[in-house]
C-alpha cells in the first residue's frame, strides 16, 4: 500500500517587529527591520552607482534599473546566503506591496507632469512623428512576437504576447527622455521641442495600448471579458474627467496663491489616488491605471499641484521607487539567456525596437524635411525607454505572458536602448550655437546714449532685493528703452518631479516666457515684473533649468544671444547675521568661474551685504554711496564706467579713488601677479607685462572723460588721489571705503594680493579682499570684469554675420 504524501504546508507570515536580539530574535526573521535593510542597500547601492554613470551623462532611472539587476539572481543575488538573508522569498509580498504603493503615487506624479492643453497644442509634425514612432516599433513587435512563441515562449496565448511585446518596443519614456534633452541643452531647440511634443502623444498611446494588453491578458476563457474590461474603463475615465475632476477644481479654487493649501484637501486629493488605483484594480486594468488618470485630470493651474507634488517627491523618488526596480531586478536572472538561440532573440528584440524607433522616426522626419542629422538624432531620442518600459513587462510576468526568459531578454533590452541614447545623440548631433554678431559688449562705450543690456541672474528670493535695488541704482535719468534687464533665475536641474514639471512648462530654456497663462510662469522672476511696471526699465524675466555644472552654457548663452553689455552673478557666498560670509557650495563657485572664462561681455559678481536693506527701495528714496578704487587697467576702466553710469541717478553719490604708486615704481611692490587665463591655466605676470603703453593711454583718456564729467555734476561726483608705498598703504585707504553702501572694484587691477589666503582667487587682488569679513559687514561690492576679445578663444555661440536676432519676447504658443 503507497504511503500518502503528507500535504505541504505553507510558511507562516512574518511577523512586523521582533523583540530584539537580546531576546535572541533575529530581526531579519521580522518583516519591518527587514524592509528597513532593504530600503537602506536599496538606495545607498543605486545611488552609488548613480555617481559612478554620471560622466558617462545617464539618467539615474539607468542606475536604479541597473542596481536592481546586480541585487537580484543576476550577480550578487547568486550567492544563496545574500539572497535568502536579505531579500528572502517571505519578504518578496511585503517588499512587493510597498513598491508598488510608491509606484502608485509616483505615476499620479507623472500624470500631473503631463498638460493635455501642450498635446492639444502639438503640431502637425510632432504628431505624425509620434505617430511613426508607435507604428513601426509596435508592427516590428508583433513580428517579433510569432519568434518567441515558436521559441521560448511556446503555450502562451498569442494575442496577449503580441500586444505586449508591441507596446513594449513602442514606448518612449517622457520624463526620462525631458532629463535627457535638458542636460543636452536642446531644449531650446527645434529638435527638443519635437521630441517632447511627440513623446507626450506616445506616452498617451502606450498607457491606451497598455490598458488593452492587460485587459485581453485576463485569464478568464470568455471572449467577451476583455470587452466588458475595456469598457468599464472607458466608463472609468468618463467618470473621472466629468465628475473627479470638478471635486479637483474645486479644491484648486480654493487654494489661492500666497495661502497655505488646507490638509484636509491633500487629504481627500490622496484617497481619490487610492481609491480610483482600487477601482482600476477592481475592473481588471492593474491599480496604476487609476493613479495615473487622477494625475492627468487633476487641473495644472495654481498652486495645489505644485503643493502635492513637493509633498509627494522626495518620499517617492528617493525611497519607494528604488523599491520597485528592486524588485523587478528579483525577477530578472540574465542567467537564463544562454545559448546561441537566447542570445539571438536578445539580439533581434534589441535591434528591432531600435530599428523600429529610429527607422520610423528617421523617415517620418524626412518627409517633414527635418535635416538628416537632426532626424537622426530624434530617432535615438525617441527611443528611449524608461519607468514605463519596466511596469509593462512586470505586468507581462506577472500575468504568464512573458516567462523569465523573455523577460530578462527585454529588461536587457530597455536598459541598453536608454543607455546608448545620450552618447549616440551627442555623438551625431551636437548643435553649434549660433547667434548674430552685437556691438556694445562692455559699460564703457563711445555711444553712451546707446541701450544697456544687463543680464542680472539670482539663485534665491535672498538675492532679489539686492539685485533690484543695484537696478535701480543704474538707470540714472535716461528715457525709458535705455536701460533692459534680463532677470535669470538660476534653477538646478535635479530628478525631483518639481523640476522636470517646470523645464515642461518652460521649454524655451534660457529665454523668457510670456504664456497667456499666468500659473505656468516662474513666481520667483514676479518681483522683477512688478518693478519693471512701476519703473522707467524694461525688464524681461527669464528661468534657466539646468545641472550647476553645465548652467554657465545657458548663461553664456542667453547674454550673447539679448546682446547683454554686462552679466551679474551673485557670489558664492551668503553673509550670515554675525557678519562671517558661509559658502552656498562648491557647485556656486565653479558656475561663476566657468562665465568669468566663456562670457561673450564684461562680468560683475555682486557680493551682497544687503545694499539698501532687505526690500526694494522707491527710487525717490535711493540714497547710496558708491566708492571706486582706481589702479588702471581693463577691468578698472569698465568699473569706473559703470561708477559713472550710476552717478547719473539723483541718489548716488559717486566718489573715485585713485592710486597712484611711488615715482618709479607699481603696486605690486615687488611681488608677481597670478591669473587665471581663459584656458583655466596659471599665468604669472612680470613687472614689465603690468602696463603697456597702450593700457596708460586709455587709462589717461578714461580719467579725463571721468574729470571732464565731474567737473560739470561735482555734487554727485567727487574724486581722490591717493599715494600708497605699501600693501598696507593699499589696505589702509580701502578700510576707509567700508562705511559706504556699494563698492565697484576691477576684477584684475596691477596690484600685488592683499590676502594671502583667499578660497575665491577668482576674484582678484582687491575683489578677494573686498569680499572678506575683514573689510566690511555693510558694504556690497561688484567685482567687474570688462570682456576682452583676446581672451574670447573657447565662445559658447558662434557668430554668424546673417543670422536673424532673436525676439526679445517669444510669441505664445497657439
């Protein structure tokens, strides 16, 4: 008589917390510190790994997607005591679970960063793009489809598969792909605009075509019942747009600008997230169909979006969704390609979904007499996979449509589509700015009734009241048009949604824009706006989006291509309530280092001590004292002509001090001057290299138009002479000027150091000293630097003789 098989038992479900390992409990047998040591390798591992591909330019979803494969059965997941400790098959539901939570509130975040009003508004040529680019791919896929089934997909039901893989080679990631085009700078460029408009119609597509593969991929044998799924989730968005949407807009109503968004309505904002994710489930189209809806019809004007994605990002991004490429990596064991058969089917899905991608885009753009460079270089953008990619062919496992083979095949394929997408493009398409040759690229000029362009950037509102009240210390009493600012704010592109949400809307990266919706603008360039109307300046807002490491490009940029005389940066340092300067980063530092080398026009770091208090002041009240030390040289002469300019303002008092050396000698008092030249090298200038002919001619000549001028307006302007023998004598007379309220230096003056010590050499020998505590807590200072053709050898924007000017003010969108 056989033995019965005793019946197998399942294991018992882990509990929460343990009692601690003095109650000789391991906690890694409890489910909560478990979670907690996943989470912590989780991201630590991908955010190293982040670092380690940053030069190599890759979106950190590359990362993320990359650790996840290495922890799994891959590479480190092999050894069975790493597996089995760490992410234990007991733990794959909790771990599941969590991610998938995340996952659900991050899509509710990608659809609040997708602005159907923009797909409305796509033009003919992105359309048939983004058209191309589903068809061809998803068609390839179907091919593709019959190979895999006849394979290593043999029993699978061929519909489901055929739709998967088609969508699967069809998809392009939209906010993978926006980083990309910003830390491209192709934003600002016809192909960028493209790309984003047609990628926005294809992630629209694909979240359609992926509600059809996971409704005929049910496992009922009805024919019937994907019908029935795709029509209750027909019903399901009808219900959402006519009747979710109200309660949003209501809620968004009642959340004005400049007031706190009540938590009640956050509240009730994530329980219509989770419940519309339970209704989605409940029809059978997977519960992220439900948060991604909720995210597209939620209304993108006022402040509540902004509100719920800064609550929701930074918990998201950098903790959930690390989760869920984890567990994807679990599922995926590149192991099981092997074999001359495996390979081959990774190599034809890969080369069919790019081929597909870039085929299809390539033609398409030909026809819409796209160059064929830049249709190249589209095709590879198009292609790009990402977050997506990985939700439909978990669901494809998930639902037995695609078996571990196949799935580990097209994660290796996703992965390596994104990967080559950034070199590839830099390789075949890197534009050359360009931009119209412009005269005045310096304060001081002969045509002094001619317009002043300044471009005055600021990275926080602690800039803003400075700045303006610098502003309105410069337009003197001319008419009005003689004067424009170009107010840049200075935004750090990161992976934070907020970020990628405002390069969306402000796509002409750089340039100012002037939509017709109020809303989609930046609320930090509004102060600018407001003095421009109740002033005699134009002002022209502006935003740059960009990584601090490549943000000089846009600024450099943007000043060549408004015809700027003069760019203001604020300096990397913040002067704190007891006086001591504390550095805002090293990032600051290297942005104003890497314009004072590339700026196509002269250059002034404001070091801000609060000139004129913490508000603007009504130009009836501006009372200041402007001080100018004058030694000679370039960058002395543009000084002391922006000091000049001022004085013209009713309020300034300007008063110049110049020094004169011993007969015979110079001010460096026997020491050699080091500079940075415009290669970033080192160069030590001899006595004899101090001062040409030359450079005393037009020191003499600019003195004498400066007594000229004072002698005809001495209440606003006086002067000094002052004859120093030492550095301390140099010292002494520039201690004398800390009382005053704004102090205009030349970067690069003939002077020996005057601070031995100094972590912003940049600065020079007076600028390095005058931004010390040792000199003032009260006064401002702007270190100039007057742009020098002979140092311009590596522009950022080529001159082209008839290339048309750019509007100052771009045209809405229509």
């Amino acid at each position: 008589m056989a033995t019965p098989t005793p019946p197998t038992t399942c294991p018992s479900p882990m509990k929460a917390t343990s009692n601690g390992s003095f109650q000789h409990e391991n906690p890694l047998d409890y489910a909560l510190p478990l979670l907690i040591l996943q989470i912590c390798l989780v991201v630590a591992f991908t955010r190293f790994l982040a670092l380690l591909l940053r030069p190599l330019h890759q979106p950190r979803v590359i990362a993320e997607i990359i650790g996840g494969i290495l922890l799994g059965p891959s590479a480190i997941g092999r050894s069975p005591t790493f597996l089995n400790t760490v992410f234990p098959d007991k733990s794959h539901t909790v771990l599941d679970t969590l991610a998938n939570v995340g996952l659900l509130f991050f899509l509710f975040l990608v659809g609040l960063e997708l602005d159907l009003r923009s797909i409305r508004r796509t033009g003919h040529k992105a359309l048939f793009i983004a058209l191309a680019g589903i068809s061809f791919p998803f068609i390839l896929g179907i091919g593709t489809s019959f190979v895999l089934r006849s394979s290593i997909s043999k029993g699978v039901q061929p519909v489901p598969l055929l739709v998967f893989m088609g969508v699967a080679l069809s998809i392009t990631a939209f906010p993978v792909l926006a980083r990309i085009l910003a830390e491209l700078k192709l934003l600002t460029t016809d192909i960028g605009r493209v790309a984003m408009s047609a990628a926005a119609v294809n992630d629209i597509a694909a979240w359609i075509l992926l509600a059809l593969a996971i409704a005929l991929s049910g496992s009922n044998s009805s024919p019937l019942t994907p019908l029935w799924v795709l029509l209750c989730a027909v019903a399901f968005v009808l219900f959402c747009i006519f009747a979710v949407r109200p309660i949003l807009a209501v809620m968004a109503r009642r959340s004005p600008e400049g007031e706190p968004v009540k938590e009640l309505y956050i509240c009730i904002t994530f329980i219509i997230v989770l419940a519309a994710s339970f209704a989605t489930d409940t029809i059978g189209i997977h519960a992220l169909f439900g948060a991604f809806i909720i995210g597209v019809v939620m209304p993108k004007d006022g402040p509540f979006a902004g509100v719920l994605i800064e609550k929701l990002e930074d918990i998201i991004s950098s903790l959930f969704l690390p989760l869920y490429f984890v567990s994807s990596g679990l599922k995926t064991n590149v192991a099981t390609i092997s074999g001359g058969t495996s390979w081959g089917l990774l190599f034809l899905v890969t080369f069919t979904a790019c081929f597909g991608k870039i085929v299809g885009t390539v033609v398409v753009s030909a026809l819409c007499k796209i160059p064929f460079r830049e249709a190249v270089a589209l095709g590879f953008l198009m292609n790009t996979k990402g977050l997506v990619e990985l939700i439909v062919l978990n669901i494809g496992k998930d639902r037995k449509v695609l078996n571990d083979q196949a799935f580990a095949i097209c994660v290796l394929m996703a992965l390596f589509t994104t990967f080559i997408t950034t070199p590839i493009v830099m390789a075949v398409y890197k534009p050359a700015r360009k931009g119209a040759p412009y005269k005045h690229k310096t304060i001081q000029r002969k045509d002094q009734d001619s317009e002043l362009r300044v471009l005055a950037c600021f990275h926080s509102t602690r800039n803003i009241p400075t700045l303006i009240n610098l502003v309105e210390s410069s337009r003197g009493t001319r008419k009005r048009g003689k004067l424009c600012i170009y107010a840049m704010h200075l935004m750090e592109l990161s992976e934070r949604s907020s970020a990628i949400s405002m390069v969306h809307k402000a796509r002409n990266n750089g340039l100012p824009f002037w939509n017709k919706i109020r809303e989609d603008r930046d609320q930090m360039v509004i102060p600018f706006e407001a003095y421009g109307q109740l002033s005699s300046v134009n002002v022209r807002p502006m935003t740059a989006i960009s990584a601090l490491n490549t943000i000089h490009e846009d600024i450099c940029t943007s000043a060549h291509l408004k015809r700027a005389a003069m760019i203001i940066l604020p300096f990397h340092k913040h002067q704190r309530a007891d006086g001591s300067m504390e550095s805002l980063g090293h990032s600051f530092h290297l942005v104003n280092q890497h314009v004072l080398t590339h700026a196509p026009c002269s250059v002034g770091i404001l070091v801000d001590r609060g000139l004129g208090g913490t508000s603007q002041v009504q130009a009836s009240d501006v009372s200041y004292k402007v001080m100018v030390p004058f030694f000679g040289g370039r960058d002395d002469r543009e000084a002391l002509a922006y000091g000049m300019r001022m004085a013209e303002h009713p309020g300034i008092l300007l008063t110049v001090v110049k020094f004169l050396p011993p007969p015979g000698n110079t001010f460096t008092f026997g020491a050699n001057l080091v500079v940075l030249t415009a290669n970033k090298d080192k160069k030590v200038i001899t006595e004899g290299d101090i001062s040409s002919d030359s450079d005393k001619q037009e020191d003499d000549q600019m003195w004498s138009e400066f007594m000229s001028a004072q002698s005809s307006n001495q209440e606003s302007m006086r002067y000094e002479e002052r004859l120093v023998e030492s550095k301390g004598g140099v010292v002494t007379a520039l201690k004398e000027m800390n009382k005053s309220n704004l102090v205009l230096v030349g970067r690069m003056p003939p002077v020996a150091p005057l601070v031995t010590n100094s972590d912003c050499k940049e600065l020079g020998p007076i600028g390095s000293y005058l931004a010390s505590s040792d000199f003032s807590t009260t006064a401002s200072v702007v270190v100039i630097q007057q742009y020098n053709p002979s140092n311009d050898v590596h522009p950022l924007v080529m001159e082209v003789s008839n290339y048309p000017e750019v509007p100052d003010t771009p045209r809405c969108p229509t």
